[in-house]
C-alpha cells in the first residue's frame, strides 16, 4: 500500500495552474445582456415560446481538484488539470435546439512537458439562468450557468490504479469503462475586459443514490465511496460536514420547461415560482461499519409557479431530496469568490402548469452555490437576488420520454432557478 501511495503522488504532483479563458471586448461592451427568457408584464404567458440569446462561449483550462469520499470523508484529492472544449450547440436538423449543448472535457497531470490524460468525457449540457454580479463596488460581471451530466471514461493510465477504489470508480468496468457523472459550469464575463473564467462541478454518488435498485445503473459496486471533480483548484477549502446548506423561503425563481415536442425550438418563458426548502435529517447514505459524517442533508422542498405548475416531496420515495457538501471556494477576489459547493437529487412529485391536471414522478439533479460575489438580477435598475442559489433539471430518459431515470445519462424537461437570502 505505501508503494502505492507514492505512485499515486507522482503521477498527480503539479504545479497550479489557473488559465482565464478566451477574451471578447466586443461582448464585454453589451455586457450585461438578458437572456431572452424572462416572461413580460403579468398577466404571464408561462407557456409561451421564447427566442434564447446567449454568447459564444470559449475553450477553458484551469486547475481542478478531484475528490474521493469515503464514508462522508475526504480520503483523496489531489490537484489537477483539465481542458475544457468550448460548448458546441445540438443541432436536429441543421437547426440548433434550443438551450442544449455538448462540453468536452478532458482531465489530466499538470506536468506541461508530459501531461497524462486521466478521464476523458462529453458533457450534455442543458442552459439554466444569467445573472449580473459584481466583482468590484458594481455590477461589473456577466455569469451563465449549465446543469450537466454525461460519461467520464478513464484512461488506460490510470486504470493501472483501479485496485484503489478511491482512484477509480469500480462501476465503470460493469458499464463499458463509463462513471456517469453530473453537475454544472458558470461561465463569467468581466464586462471590463471581456475576459471570461469558469467554475463547475461533477459529482458521481454511492451506490445509495447511483446504482440503487431501480436506477439505470444497478448493483454494489462503491457503497461508502462517492466521487467530485470541480475547478478551479485555487482556494478552494473541503468541507463534508459543517458547511450551510440552503434553507428558508424561496421568493426570486422561476421554473421552466423545455418543450421537446416542438424541437428544435423547445425554450418557453420562466413562470415566476416561490416555495421553500427546509433541511430535516442530517445523515451519511455512504456509510460502511463506521459512521461517517453527516455529510447529505435530507430536505423538505416545495414550490409553485403562477401558471400552477408545483412541485413537493414524493411521498415514501426511494431517494428523498437531499442536498451534500463539498465545500467553498475562498478567495473573495476570484471567481466564484467566496462560495460555497453542494449537490442536490432526489424524487419529487410533480404538477405541469402547461399541462393542467398531468402529475409525475420526477427526479431532480442539480447543483446549490451559497455566497459568491454579489449577484443581481439582469433588470433597469439591476435587481438584487439572493446568494443561495438552486439550479435543478429533471432527469429525463429522452426528448420524447418523460419518465425519470438516474444513474445515466438524461435529458431535462424541467428546469428550476431557484433563490433564498
């Protein structure tokens, strides 16, 4: 094992590296610009199609941590690398469907003389929100955010380590070298200089939630062990057991639907929503003989929209909506600045405002980023918002199937943008 442990530090030893992205001033001089979606003056038209304005977005490289939890504890996370290829817009067609995208992502060592390649995977990625922040004294910065989810493969050179558990997920051997994995990216705008930087996530849980009976993706393959990938590295702080979560009265959200029926123009307006999410029950689903931390946090999550679409706990469901914590970006001074990391899932039961009297089961995935630099509504004057911040999709089987999978790849139908204080 000590053998190992040392192979492990070479291959991951790096200097850091964090790489600011493209520059665009012409962007940075309609910066901040709304993204097309938001309804106009009520009475709203929540089933309205909407055009999606969004800017061409660059190729990121940055520094990344990856994580290994084990039983609710941080066991492995070294610092990395990672390319990220610029978001390439889903075409059907020859026309480009709506708000849907593909991200490349490729994982490596740092060493720029010899890097090795880890994990090597394409995100779907599925546009949520914008909104203005201010790095400075004001709004000064333009922030977009995707919800993604897709396949990491590793790397034949890493695989060489897939004894350890913690290195490699041992479920991509039952599931054609594949670790499906979730998450989000923000990418910021500085409206100064129009340089643009990122920060994301990836999350792949313990077989509690990944490979539960009933997900796509069965088995006992990780019990106490779930896994992150997230960027940048730079002072960024693990924290599984004490961080807030988000709790409270929501009262700035807005869900949307994404009306595959009609692709590729599947994008209609926000319907306004409000509800609340209050945590419960602090536990480790990840737990092996010994207890671990209380990393997740089960929570009571309800909502509703003005066109009646609403959303509340499953009842007796399976996985319940839990939220769980990574931990918090420290550097007030960098993008995202002073932020915290959690990733929220679990059943709920669903009403379709669109749809009146259509009930489902649906499965959210999604992302919670509480602080941050100060973030505002994109409106005249600009509006300030809440810094907790909910980002949820349904995880759907595909455009023209509604029912809910987890585990595996999905395409959303409904997206929630969700603020508390």
């Amino acid at each position: 094992m000590h053998h190992f442990r040392c192979t492990w530090a070479r291959v991951f030893s790096l200097a850091l590296l964090f790489a600011v992205a493209g520059v665009s001033p012409a962007l940075a001089q309609n910066c901040p610009q709304p993204d097309g979606l938001d309804p106009g003056p009520p009475p709203v038209n929540c089933c309205a199609p909407a055009q999606l304005n969004l800017p061409q977005f660059p190729a990121v490289s940055q520094g990344m941590k990856y994580i290994c939890f084990d039983s609710c504890n941080a066991t492995l996370q070294p610092n990395l690398c990672v390319d990220i290829g610029a978001p390439q817009p889903v075409q059907q067609g020859g026309a480009i469907i709506c708000g849907i995208y593909l991200i490349r992502y490729q994982i490596k060592t740092c060493n720029p003389a010899n890097p090795i390649v880890l994990w090597t995977g394409t995100m779907r990625a599925h546009y949520s929100r914008t909104w203005g922040a201010a790095a400075g004294a004001a709004p000064d910065t333009q922030v977009w955010r995707f919800l993604l989810n897709g396949d990491l493969v590793p790397s034949q050179a890493l695989l060489a380590h897939a004894n350890n558990t913690c290195v490699v997920a041992p479920c991509r051997a039952a599931f054609n070298n594949r670790i499906h994995v979730w998450g989000y990216i923000d990418y910021a705008l500085d409206c100064n200089n129009g340089r643009f930087q990122a920060a994301w996530g990836l999350n792949h849980g313990c077989d509690y939630s990944e490979h539960s009976p009933g997900s796509a993706r069965p088995g006992a393959f990780h019990p106490t062990r779930s896994y992150t990938w997230l960027g940048p590295t730079a002072g960024f702080v693990i924290n599984s057991s004490t961080l807030q979560p988000s709790v409270g009265a929501l009262t700035q959200d807005s869900v949307r639907l994404n009306r595959w029926a009609a692709a590729p123009a599947i994008c209609v307006v926000r319907e306004p929503a409000q509800g609340s999410i209050d945590p419960t029950l602090p536990f480790c689903p990840c737990s092996g003989p010994i207890a671990g931390p209380a990393q997740y946090l089960q929570s009571f999550f309800r909502g509703q929209g003005v066109c009646n679409t609403n959303w509340q706990p499953l009842p007796n469901a399976p996985i319940p909506f839990m939220q769980k914590r990574i931990g918090s970006w420290t550097n007030p001074a960098v993008f995202p600045g002073t932020q915290e990391l959690l990733f929220d899932e679990g059943f709920l039961q669903w009403v379709d405002g669109c749809m009146p009297g259509l009930v489902s089961t649906q499965y959210v995935k999604g992302v919670e980023t509480i602080g941050g630099f100060p973030a505002f509504k994109i409106t005249t004057p600009p509006t300030p918002l809440g810094r907790q911040f909910e980002d949820l999709g349904t995880a759907n089987r595909g455009p023209n199937n509604p029912a809910p999978i987890f585990g595996a790849n999905y395409v959303s139908w409904y997206i929630l943008n969700l603020n508390a204080q």
